[in-house]
C-alpha cells in the first residue's frame, strides 16, 4: 500500500495545520486536488467528528479521516496519505487521540470503502511501520521507510 501512495501521488507533507479541522482539510487537500471528492465530503467529515467525536483516530498517531460510503461528495475511490508537522490533538487532554498520521478515505459503495479499511488495516499492523512513518519529514523519507518495507 506504501507503494499505492507514492505511485498514485497521493502523499502530502503539512506543516501549517495546527486545528484538527484544519488537519482534516488538509489530509483531504489531494484527494479534492485529483477529483476523488469535493468540498461537501471534506465538511461531511468535519461534521461527523463535531457530531460523534474523534472516531477517525485508530490508534495514537494514526486518522482515518472519513465520512459514510453513501456521501455525495465522492467521486471516485481512492485514499491519500497525510504526514503533520505536529501533533493534531482530537481531543484535549487526551493523548490517545492525537494524530500525525493522516490516511484519508474516499470511497463510491460500501464494498470498496470496507476494502479500503481492509486493506490500510492491514498495512499498519506491520510492526515497526507506524513508528516509522511518524519520523519522516519528505519524500526521500518516504522512499527509504517503502523501500524497507518492500524488501
């Protein structure tokens, strides 16, 4: 899956979100560039964390931004991943619901956005990965955290 962002190019470096709202609109900041999903999608997930917490946030420094499979907003399947400069607290006091890794879903039917979650699910309980991903600052970074993983 490492090698689905990097040869898709749907990875992108923050280092101006400081909100988790600004986070969110930043991990979703491809997907609306390559046409995955539009405005309305990213408000939906804002919305949904407003309405039911931080939901999105997997395991420490892990988000899985998303809304429901039935959105308007999502035109195609795909997701993105999303590396924060800083932490994004979801929650304050609680630093189980931070994040710096962003992996956004888009998805059009409910079978491919469960296959998404299959799949990005499964890629992170590789061990060592998440540690991994969470030191690196650019694209070379990246490479070299793909090219252990793919060997």
């Amino acid at each position: 899956m490492l090698q689905y962002f990097y040869d898709n190019d749907l990875i992108h470096f923050c280092d101006r979100a400081v909100t988790w709202e600004e986070a969110i609109r930043e991990s979703c900041h491809i997907l609306k560039e390559k046409k995955y999903i539009s405005q309305q999608y990213e408000e939906e997930i804002i919305n949904c964390i407003k309405q039911y917490g931080p939901y999105i946030v997997l395991v420490p420094g892990v988000a899985m931004p998303h809304s429901s499979e039935d959105s308007q907003g999502v035109f195609g399947t795909g997701i993105s991943f999303t590396k924060m400069k800083h932490k994004i607290s979801f929650e304050a006091g609680n630093p189980d619901k931070d994040a710096q890794l962003f992996f956004t879903l888009a998805a059009k039917n409910p079978e491919e956005h469960m296959a998404n979650i299959a799949s990005l699910s499964e890629m992170l309980l590789t061990e060592g990965l998440i540690e991994d991903l969470l030191t690196i600052t650019n694209l070379e970074d990246y490479r070299k955290i793909m090219k252990k993983y793919s060997d």
